[in-house]
C-alpha cells in the first residue's frame, strides 16, 4: 500500500460500485463531482441522483499519511464508530449522525451520506 493519496482510483471505484446501486435504486447515478480543500485528505461532494431525487454525498480519501497500516486502522474505526453512533442517534430528532455508506479500504476512502443541520462543532 502506498503512502499517497488515491482520490483518482477512490473516485473512479465509486462510480463503477453496482452495490450503490442496489442501495440508492436501479437508477443511481453521479452527476457531477466538486472537490473541497481539507489538509489531511480529499473530499468530494458528488451530486447524486437515484429514485427521482437528487443527494449528495461525500467521498473521503485519506492522503500521504507515514504508515499506511496505521491509516487504515483508523479509517476502520471511523467507519465502525459512525454505523454505531448514525443508529444510535437515528431516532432522534435533533441530532444527526452521517450515514456511512461504505468503506473501500484498498483506496483509504469511505463515503457518507450528507446530513443537513448545525455542525457540532459550532454548538460549542
């Protein structure tokens, strides 16, 4: 695995990704793709449309980190630790937890699903 970024590849394996498909609806499509500045990663928010109505989500890839292993280990846990905290917070009305939809660990990316609201950092 190498140290650098694979926005290229993480990007080109979502469009190709059937199973999103599956999940969003036979008509799953990219529309188009923007790319927003962050210091330890590339992030893309990709328009989407499926079923009749147009989303967005959000593909993370980490980039030019010292120990890949390390990275994905983390990027692992941020996964785990967000299907458990999207679930747990899924009833509540006030606070939204964004939906990881999948993890491609061979590019160190993972795509969300976009939450409208107040980021929890501002609260505070």
């Amino acid at each position: 695995m190498s140290q650098y970024c694979y926005e290229e590849d993480a990007l080109g394996v979502v469009v190709k990704d059937a199973t999103l498909a599956q999940y969003y609806g036979e008509d799953f499509s990219i529309l188009s793709y923007q790319k927003l500045d962050t210091p330890f990663s590339a992030v893309y928010k990709l328009l989407c449309k499926a079923s009749g109505r147009t989303f967005n989500l959000y593909l993370k890839t980490l980039c030019q980190h010292p120990i890949p292993e390390k990275a994905l280990s983390g990027l692992t846990s941020e996964y785990e630790i967000m299907q458990q905290l999207h679930q747990l917070f899924a009833s509540s009305p006030r606070l939204n937890v964004p939906n990881p939809v999948k993890f491609y660990p061979d590019t160190l990316s993972l795509l969300t699903e976009e939450v409208i609201g107040t980021e929890l950092e501002t609260l505070f």
